[in-house]
C-alpha cells in the first residue's frame, strides 16, 4: 500500500452497523476506521477530535438525527464528505434524497437483511469512500427547493426538436435538480436521464424534479412518449432505450444485463438515441464516479449528434466526464451553470432544423410521425 489510508468515522445508531461497516471497511488496506459515534452529537465530537476525512450517516438516529449532523458538518469551513448509508425503504428514499440536497456526497442503500447481506454493497461503499476522500469541495448551489408549480397536462402534439439524453451519477441528484430548476416549460426538446440510483429511489427522485422544476418530470414507463417540456428518469435497476413508431416517438425499458457493471447504464441510452435519432440527439454525461457514458457519448458524436461534457471545476466527482473528454468523444465542455442555457440554445428549433438537415439514416428525421 502506498500513501495514508483514508480516515473514516461512522456514524450509526445500530451497534450491529457499528460493527459491520468498519469490518467491510478495513478489508481494503487503504481506509482506517478511526472511530464510531451513536448519534450526532457524538459525531460532531469526534469530527472535531479525529479529524476524518470522510463520514458515513445513518440519518434515523435518536438524539441529533443524521440530517441535522450534516447541516452542522456542511456549515464548517471545510466540509468533510458524508456518505449516507439508507434505509432501501420509500421513507429511506425520502430522507436520503433530503441529504443530498443538504450536500450529502453520495449514498448507499442498505440491504434489507444487513446482518448476512452487508457484504454485497461492500464494493460500492468503498469505492465511495474513495472518491469522497479525493474530490474537491463543491459548494451546494441554492434551490428553490420548497417551489410548486401547477403543471397544466401535457397536451402538446409537436414533437419535440431535440432528444437530450443525460447520463449522471455521484453529484447527479443536485446537478440536475439545478439544471432542471433553470429550464423553461416550453423547453422544445424532450430530455430523459440515467441516474445511477437504485429503484424505489428514481420515482420520488423524478418527483423531486418535477416540484422544483417548471418541466414535467416522471419516473419513465415503456410506451411513454417523448414529448417537448418533458423530461423522463430511468428506473433503477432498469435500462432506457428510445424508439420510433409510426404513432410517434417513445420510451423503452429493459431488463437486459447489467452493462460494464450498471444498469441502469447511460451506454445503453446514448447508443439507442444515436440510432435512432443521429443528429436529432444531444447527449450530455454530468458528474459521476467510473466511465459509464464514455463510449456511448462517442457512438452519439459519429451519428452526428452533439455531445457535452460537464466541466471539471464543476463536477463533485470528474469521473464520467473525464472518460469522455480524454477519449475525444466531447464536442463540448460546458460548466454546470451554463448547462441549463447551453441546452435551450442546443433545443432552439433553428439549430435543431439546421442540425436535422445535416443528419444521415435513421437519425435525419427530426419529427414524430
């Protein structure tokens, strides 16, 4: 091993968690446990006397719960990463999403029987962990988060001018909800989205947008159209494809294996959009630990389409992003805060219309039937 191990407290009411997630933890050679606390206030004690450099929550906790710990930890100078561990349940998925928008870093859901099954998210704690020790601190940008909007029903017969297909991961939940925050109801283009999260997260997550957000925003179903002002999550532990139909354009889900060890896997969205829609697709890979989203941005950028790398200085994790640019597979490198109007612009009917004529096969046609 080279290097010093990564300093991890642990934070959990359960001392059955307490026990459990430092044995996982301290098979990898790299992390050191060097403590554990009950609550929230024992864990801000120790923040400050062990000096980790990642925490892992539990957020149900008697006493100071897990949110109100990471308010207190996200108010410091210098914020130490938190890694939520989540109930797999629909209240767990609530909180969980809540700390997220606080500025959690990422979460891993528990199974639901821990005492045997704790091993099987080993591989994905750890690999958070990591990548919360080596990320740079990205401050939580402000959301109008408590905003409702009445949502008239979609009725909208046009098509939509542009197929935006986003793939995103660690940092995702708050990029798009900021992204999302920013874009109009009459967005031309019809958007859908790989979130790397696991089912009975995406629906409320697709909620969450949809109430922060002046688009229409659901968790998708096979057969949903793709429709302007609309945009459409991807189940977890699904794939999304698109395809078109006489009747018009619309979304497919699958249960095909996973792909390089994801599914859902933004591969598999970029390379059914390219097919389908060639230059009419303008894919976008956002945030996010690995590089699933790489090879299928490149499958976009041969059918002609437009593809867009979120930038490094604002990414939580330059992961996917990174994979794509260092393959020559980004067109464009675009901050987080100029993603909600590079999109319109991209959307705008007379580029679509431009970028439309200049398509080959399948992809030429920028219209529903």
């Amino acid at each position: 091993m080279s290097g010093p191990r990564v300093r991890v407290l642990v934070v959990d009411d359960s001392a059955l968690m307490r026990k459990l997630i430092p044995q996982i933890l301290e098979a990898d050679a790299s992390i050191e446990v060097v403590g554990t606390a009950m609550d929230g206030n024992f864990g801000l004690k120790k923040l400050e006397e062990l000096k980790p450099q990642v925490i892992t929550l539990d957020l149900e906790m008697p006493g100071m719960n897990g949110i109100d710990m990471l308010r207190q930890v996200m108010r410091k100078l210098y914020p130490v990463p938190v890694i939520v561990v989540s109930s797999h349940s629909t209240e767990g998925a609530s909180i969980t999403l809540k700390a997220l928008g606080f500025g959690a870093f990422d979460f891993v859901a528990k199974p639901k029987d821990v005492s045997t099954r704790m091993p099987e998210i080993a591989a994905e704690l750890i690999a958070k962990i990591k990548a919360a020790a080596s990320s740079k601190s990205i401050a939580v940008k402000p959301l109008a988060s408590t905003m409702q909007y009445g949502k008239a029903p979609v009725a909208s017969t046009k098509a939509p001018t542009r197929i935006v297909t986003i793939g995103v991961s660690t940092g995702g939940p708050h990029a798009l909800q900021y992204v999302f925050s920013q874009l109009p109801a009459d967005l031309p283009g019809s958007i859908l989205v790989v979130q790397h999260m696991p089912e009975n997260f995406t629906e409320m997550f697709a909620r969450r947008l949809d109430e922060t957000s002046a688009l229409r925003v659901k968790e998708a179903q096979s057969g949903d159209l793709l429709m302007p002002g609309r945009a459409l999550i991807c189940p977890g532990s699904r794939h999304l494809k698109v395809m078109k139909l006489p009747l018009g354009n619309v979304a497919l889900l699958s249960d095909e294996p996973r792909t390089r060890g994801h599914r859902p896997s933004a591969d598999i969205l970029f390379r059914s959009a390219a097919e389908e829609f060639g230059a009419q697709n303008v894919a976008v890979i956002m945030t996010g630990m690995g590089d699933d989203g790489a090879e299928g941005l490149g499958t976009v950028k041969a059918a002609g389409g437009m593809t867009i790398a979120q930038s490094e200085e604002s990414c939580v994790v330059y992961g996917m992003p990174k994979a794509a640019v260092e393959r020559g597979y980004a067109t464009r490198v675009v901050s987080l805060e100029a993603m909600a109007s590079t999109l319109m612009a991209q959307c705008a009917p007379e580029r679509a219309e431009k970028s439309g004529n200049n398509a080959g096969g399948k992809g030429a046609s920028a219209g529903q039937n």
